[in-house]
C-alpha cells in the first residue's frame, strides 16, 4: 500500500498542462437567508454520536427543534477551483462540476491509476471545458463556523456567484467568458445545483444530477452508517491541529513515509507483535488505525477543522454509504479514506430545505447507482409510497415541470460514489452522449 500523495509536484504539473488545467481561489460575495440554529455540544465523538442519534429519530425534527430564528450571511469569501480545458482551446461550454458530502473537488479528477477513473478527462475528451470547486466551507474553500455559516443555503449562493462571473468572464484565470454553462453535481452537489436551477433558472444551460433522487426518507440510513466522529478527532494530522513532528519522525525511522505496511509491520515487531503483512494489511486499510495515522506524511495539507466539522468513522463507513461491494478496487477506496472530506453539523441541519419545485426550463438528467444508498435505499428499482414513477430516479421529473427534457438512467451494479466503481467512465460517457443529443453539446 502506497503512502497517500507520494507522486512528485513535477509530474502532476506535466499532467495539468497537458491538459491545460489550473488551480485557483475564486472570491465571492454572498447573501445568504438561513437559519440561526441553537449551539450544541460537538467536541467530542459522543457528542457527534448523540446529535446523529437526535437527529435520526423516526417522525423526529431535530432541525426543527434547534431553529430559533432566520439570518442573513453576507461576506467575502474564496471557493477554490479547479479549471480545464482542452488541448484545442475553449469551445464556449464549460461543465461546472460540484462534488458531495465526503470529497472535495479532487471527486471529479482522481489521480489514482493515472487519471483512470477521472469524469474530467472524459468531458474534455468530448470537447467541454470544466470547473470543479471545492464547496463553501469545504476542502481549500473558505471554511467557517459549522452550525450557523456553512449550511446549504450558503453553498448555492456561493456557487451561483461562480456562475456568474463564468458568464461574464469575471475569473481572471479562466481568461475568457462562457455563455453556456452546465452544472453537473453529485449527491450533496446535485442537491444544490438543483437548488441553484429554483432560485436562478437562468444563470444555468443544462443540470445533470449524478447519485440523486427527490426521495429524503434514506438520509436517516446515512447519518447511521457514517458511524460520524468529529474530524478532527477522527483524523487529527490531517484535520485537526495535532502536531505531526514526533509521528514524521518515526515513520522515517521505520520506512512507513516510504511502505506503510511494511513500516508498521517493523514498529509492531519491535514491540514484540507478530503479525503477517497481510493481516497488518487488514488492520490498516479497515480499521480507524488508517484514519489515525492519516497525515503522517509531511506534504499533507493541515486543514485545522474547528469542532462541528464531522466525518465518517473508516473505510467500512465509507463503503457503506458510497461503494457497492466487489465493483470498486481496494486501494482507491483507500485512497478516497485518506482524502476524504467533512460534513457540518449546519449542512445536516438544511440539506432538507431545497425547493421542491424548479421552473428551469432546460434540459435535466439523473444518473443514480443501481444500488445508491442515501437516496434510493439500496434499490433504485424500487419506487416511493405514492409515486407513479418507474423507478426512484424517475421521480425526481416531478420537481422539473417545466425542463425540456427529463431523463434518467440507472447505473448498473454500482453504488453511491459513482466515480469511484470499476465501470465508471462508462457512466461518465452516457453523461457526454446525453448532453450532445440535447443540443448541449461542446
């Protein structure tokens, strides 16, 4: 098992410019109506537990019991983002990618197995240009107090004003103006790129809606299976403020910031443990032992999460709610634990409180995993109490009464975290099909 980022600046800056791709912060100014929510108590893992227990109770409304009051957020802020375009040059249609609960924007352009399993290349490939952010509050973004700023409302009217200067050629780095511009979201992403089309029906050209549904019932399985601890506590080099000095040290001194598992397996001998590499193996990549030692290495980025910020507990969580078991290869899937990304408290609290109707009048299309688990329960062929709609997918052609088109298609064998399954540039490809056939085309 390779140590997290252990590939050379040098070869990554190769690869982007190949590509013609940069990273940037983008500055923002929001206004924002929300909710002032009361504060909990999130220090620890119990408390993480106990708000995710008040949280799921059948027929309960712990958002609603916290609610005092609404607010208005304004404020100056940066969203971090990631631009591409192809080798050709600018065709005047730019995907906007938004990623969900759990990643970064790094969802949309993995590394692993060179670029294999990335949506970016594919889109390029078919002429497209895109724009990956890092959501408000997330990852490189502007992060900020977890239960009363970074809630969903928030994050919609951050990405609309990327949007916007997309439009107007308002991001210096990006160099031109785009007058057709896409929202592809996942999970949380697609929740909000939906938000977006509500509120802003205009300032979108086209919403495809990955790892989504309009059915709210199965958030409750989530918030479960997350198993959710507060992130810093849950990986304290790397999202909390721990020092990593002392731990940098001692994995030079046994090999683990080259070989981890072989590393380990030496500190674990020298203590008189006998375990085989195997069995270190296990323990390492299933355990919180991975989460724990996440950060280790030196080129690390050290995000100092305050408590409110809060993360699923290991990889079996991980597989859980995002990967369908034997269609996703195990060291990606670790990889995705070593990079994984907080959910706020605040987020939680008014995922709930998108629009249910949109007037947008342009083309929208679902694409969910056969067998998603926060939006189709598992089943997607199944179908909600009092809907007529073919499968849970389908339903969600009720909130768009006015798109000129509606689709949506089933990913099959394949779980939450589309991106992530062995087959999911097949997935990516019926995205770019769908889109040139609905006069969306680069």
């Amino acid at each position: 098992m390779a140590p997290l980022r252990t590939f050379s600046p040098l070869v990554l800056a190769s690869f982007a410019a190949a590509r013609q791709c940069s990273q940037f912060q983008v500055p923002v100014d929001i206004s924002s109506r929300q909710g002032k929510f009361s504060e909990i108590p999130i220090e620890t893992n119990l408390d993480v537990g106990a708000f995710a227990t008040r949280f799921s109770e059948f027929q309960g409304n712990y958002s609603d019991a916290l609610f005092t009051d609404f607010q208005t957020l304004k404020g100056s802020y940066e969203i971090s983002a990631q631009y591409c375009r192809p080798d050709s040059g600018s065709s005047g249609t730019i995907q906007v990618l938004t990623h969900g609960i759990g990643f970064d924007k790094t969802y949309w352009d993995l590394s692993y197995q060179n670029y294999n399993y990335s949506y970016v290349n594919t889109a390029l490939a078919a002429g497209y240009s895109t724009l990956a952010i890092d959501r408000f509050g997330i990852g490189n973004s502007t992060h900020g107090d977890p239960i009363n700023e970074i809630q969903a409302q928030a994050e919609v009217e951050a990405l609309n004003a990327v949007t916007t200067k997309l439009r107007n050629g308002g991001i210096p780095q990006v160099g031109t103006a785009y007058d057709t511009v896409i929202h592809v979201g996942h999970s949380f992403g697609s929740v909000q790129s939906s938000w977006l089309s509500a509120l802003y029906p205009n300032n979108t050209d086209g919403i495809v809606l990955t790892g989504y549904s309009g059915a709210g019932q199965f958030l409750p399985y989530i918030i479960a299976g997350w198993n959710l601890h507060s992130a810093r506590l849950n990986q304290p080099l790397r999202f909390g403020n721990a020092s990593n000095a002392g731990l940098l040290k001692l994995a030079k001194q046994y090999g683990m910031n080259i070989d981890l598992v072989s590393g380990l397996q030496k500190v674990l001998g020298a203590a008189g443990v006998d375990l085989t590499t195997q069995e270190i193996g296990d323990i390492v990549s299933s355990t919180e032992i991975l989460d724990l030692i996440t950060g280790y290495n030196e080129t690390v980025f050290q995000y100092n999460y305050p408590s409110g910020y809060l993360a699923s507990s290991d990889l079996t969580a991980l597989q859980y709610a995002f990967l369908y078991p034997d269609n996703y290869d195990l060291a990606l899937a670790i990889m995705g634990e070593q990079t994984k990304q907080p959910v706020t408290v605040g987020e939680i609290l008014t995922i709930g409180n998108a629009p249910m109707m949109s007037t947008f009048t342009g083309p929208v299309f679902v694409i969910t995993g056969e067998h998603d688990i926060p939006f189709c329960g598992g089943n997607c062929y199944g179908q909600v109490p009092n809907s007529t709609a073919a499968n849970i997918p389908a339903g969600v052609e009720m909130a768009f009464p006015s798109a000129s088109t509606f689709d949506a298609y089933i990913q099959p064998g394949t779980g939450h975290g589309l991106n992530f399954q062995y087959n999911a540039t097949a997935g990516y490809q019926v995205i770019q099909d769908w889109l040139a056939s609905n006069g969306l085309g680069a």
